[in-house]
C-alpha cells in the first residue's frame, strides 16, 4: 500500500498531536519566591503536610419575601410572603469514585518528586517535630463529609497527616492550616509540599422581588464541573462558603481556600524563605458533564382584595407559601471522572515544574 506524504502528516496530526489540556497556561497562578539561595541549603527532602480533594455533592439556597396588607377605607390588599428553596444532589459518581481519583494523582505526585531524587518525609517523622506537638495523627483514605457542608473531602489511602483536634461533630481542627515555614525549620529545612483541589459542580443565584400588588422569589442553578480557583464568602442566602473556608483555616484573616500546589522552605519571621505555589487565576470548567445546565425555581404571590365586613375574613392568597424542590443532577460517569483526574494530574504536573525551576535558581 503507497502512503502519501498527505497521509503521514494527517496521521501525526491525528495521533502525536497532544489533546488540548483541561488547564491552559493563562490560566495558571504562578508564585515564587527564593531567598538566600535556601534551596541549596535544603535537603532534597519532602514533607507532604497535605494533599486533599474536595467534591461538592448538594449545594442549596432560598429566596424569600416578606407578606404585605394594604387597608384602604372599603377593602384590605393583602399579598402573602412566599419562599423558594432548591436543593441540587449530585449522582452519577461516588465516594470510592472520589477516593480512586485522589489515590491515583497521590501516587503520581509521588513518583514525579522520587523521580527527581527527592525523598518523602513520613508522617511519623514529621510528628516528632515540636510544631506537630499536641497533634492528632490521622488516616488517609477516608472521605468525610463533616469538614464542609456539601463538600466530601477526600485524602489518599494509606496517607497521614497531622490536625489540631477532631471535634464530637467529626469536624477537623487545624486540617487546613497554612502550609508553615516553621515546620520547614524543624524538619532542618526540607520541603513541606501542599496539594489541594477543589471541584464545584453548580452555582445557585437567589433573588426575590417586591410591589404592591406582587411578590417573586426564584432561585436558579448554572451547573457545570470546576476547578475552583477557591471559595469564600457568598450570599447569605446561599450556603455559607465563607463558613466553609474558615473552618479550613486557623488564621481568622484567611477566607480563601484556593486549589494549589505549593512548596516551601526555609523559615525567617513568620516567612518561607523559599516558596513556590501554582494555583489558578480563575475557575476552570470542564463542558459536556451535565446534560442539563440551568434549573429554575419560581414562587410567586399577586394581590387578593376582599371587600371590608363586619366580621373577621378568611384571607386567601394567590401562590404557595412554600415551594420545595429537591432535584438530582447526573453527571457522565466517564467526562467526570476523567476531568477532575486529568485536571489534578496538569496541575500536579505545573506545581513539581515549577518548583524543580525554583530549585535551580
């Protein structure tokens, strides 16, 4: 069979040419910082404190107005309050789902710093530092729902690491504490490694309206697969990410937790003296998850007039009280799984690039 010129070049442009990635250059955060040439002074030694997903699984809002009544000299308007709630359950994927995505890029992030010469500390070594002092060791491989409303939080089998406390709740304390350069000083200046991932799944937006002779309250849902950039404060209400960011944090100016992946060394005042984090610029979507993108829930009340009496009158009202909806979102098992891997697995790929950079420097 004659193969054409024509032929090979459609063939390396079908199957050597690289898929486009889930996340673009411009879409990278990057930071470095390198003081002193510390990286010539730190053992090729690494420290992963932490290396966590969090799936969002349901998230829910409300949108409510308040009643009103308008007496006039020979009738009453009266215009009942109404309330919205939505409540969106992810399906389609699980925790043992979750738990196979996480292991896999845990064990990548590995083998790429082993690769590379670097040795990974243990969490037993690590606990006898005076910084893990007083601190509960904890077994990886474990989802928990208790860290964040509607969020699974999802740490690699076999890995420990080191909390505060745990709660009666199950809650973890101190979990998400900034990476800290003081830990660097007591492991003699190795690297303490962070990873961490955060994949919305829907954005819900309530609102209500008011006037004289009408009141609305609606809530909509955009739903699409993302990495977060990070979460923190949003609408009162909405679920309180803002909450949900704080738990994640010790330090009461801290709000954000972000989707990174950071290594630093070296410790001067409350600094790292080396410190190099790639995180995002903004959310990355992932298209074709979701069959369906947008839901819309509506509660409306419009004015009843009832003539003036005597006697006291039964007050009817046009439109619900209350609307409750619950709905359930199936995700393409395949897209999703694929997404949120390959996603961790770029980003993984970028934050071990761009610190094996920082180390030359």
């Amino acid at each position: 069979m004659k193969i054409t010129l024509l032929t090979l070049v459609l063939l390396w442009l079908g199957i050597f040419q690289p898929a486009d990635p889930y996340i673009s250059s411009k879409d990278y955060d990057v930071n470095s910082f390198h003081r002193g040439k510390q990286s010539s002074k730190s053992p090729k030694r690494v420290y992963i404190q932490k290396f966590r997903a969090l799936f969002e699984v349901y998230e829910e809002a409300t949108a409510s107005t308040s009643g009103s009544k308008n007496e006039r000299a020979n009738r009453t308007t009266t215009v009942s309050g109404t309330s919205t709630r939505m409540g969106v359950q992810l399906s389609g994927v699980d925790v043992p789902d979750f738990q196979k995505i996480v292991d896999e890029a845990y064990a990548d992030f590995v083998a790429q710093l082993e690769a590379d010469g670097f040795e990974i500390i243990t969490a037993e070594e690590a606990g006898k530092t005076d910084y893990y002092s007083g601190y509960t060791k904890m077994e990886g491989g474990a989802s928990s729902t208790d860290q964040a409303t509607g969020y699974v939080m999802v740490t690699p089998t076999g890995f420990d690491y080191w909390v505060k406390d745990v709660s009666s709740s199950g809650r973890e304390k101190g979990t998400f504490t900034d990476t800290s350069s003081k830990l660097s000083k007591d492991l003699d200046d190795a690297y303490v490694a962070e990873a961490t991932f955060i994949f919305p799944f829907v954005n819900l937006d309530a609102s209500s309206t008011s006037f004289a002779n009408y009141a609305s309250s609606k809530v909509k849902a955009d739903i699409n697969l993302r990495m977060a950039a990070s979460v923190g404060s949003m609408d009162n209400e909405q679920m309180s990410l803002g909450k949900f960011a704080k738990g994640f944090t010790t330090s009461p100016t801290q709000s954000l937790l972000a989707s990174k992946v950071r290594f630093v060394a070296g410790h001067m005042a409350s600094s790292p003296l080396f410190d190099s984090s790639t995180s995002l610029k903004r959310d990355v979507y992932f298209g074709e998850i979701f069959a369906e993108d947008k839901l819309v829930e509506v509660t409306s009340a419009e004015v009843a007039t009832f003539s003036k009496t005597a006697y006291p009158q039964l007050v009817m009202v046009s439109g619900g009280e209350m609307t409750l909806a619950s709905h359930y979102v199936a995700c393409d098992h395949a897209k999703y799984i694929e997404s949120a891997k390959g996603s961790m697995m770029e980003m993984i790929g970028s934050g071990i690039y761009n610190f094996k950079e920082l180390v030359k420097d």
